[in-house]
C-alpha cells in the first residue's frame, strides 16, 4: 500500500466517525469525496503500465 491509499482510508474513516458520532457540519462531507477520489485514483495509478 501506498501513502495515497492509507491517506485516502483515514479520510473515509474520519469521515464515519465525524459523521456518525458528532453532528458534522455540511463541509466534513468533502472527506467523503475528496477519500474517494483518492482511493480510485491512487488504485488506478498502481493498476496502470510503467512507461
């Protein structure tokens, strides 16, 4: 695993915690996209061919 991916689950993982523990405000929900994104993309970097 790379540093993106554990970045990426840490989002995600402070974003349940804030979400579902806390009354999270509206901005906390970026986590949630922005951990995503970063999931994919850092899954897909890993995926694709070396030049």
């Amino acid at each position: 695993m790379d540093l993106g991916i554990i970045a990426a689950i840490a989002m995600l993982v402070f974003w349940a915690i804030a979400t579902f523990m806390f009354e999270a405000p509206g901005y906390v929900h970026l986590l949630l996209t922005a951990g995503v994104f970063l999931l994919i993309w850092r899954i897909v970097v890993r995926g694709s061919p070396k030049k």
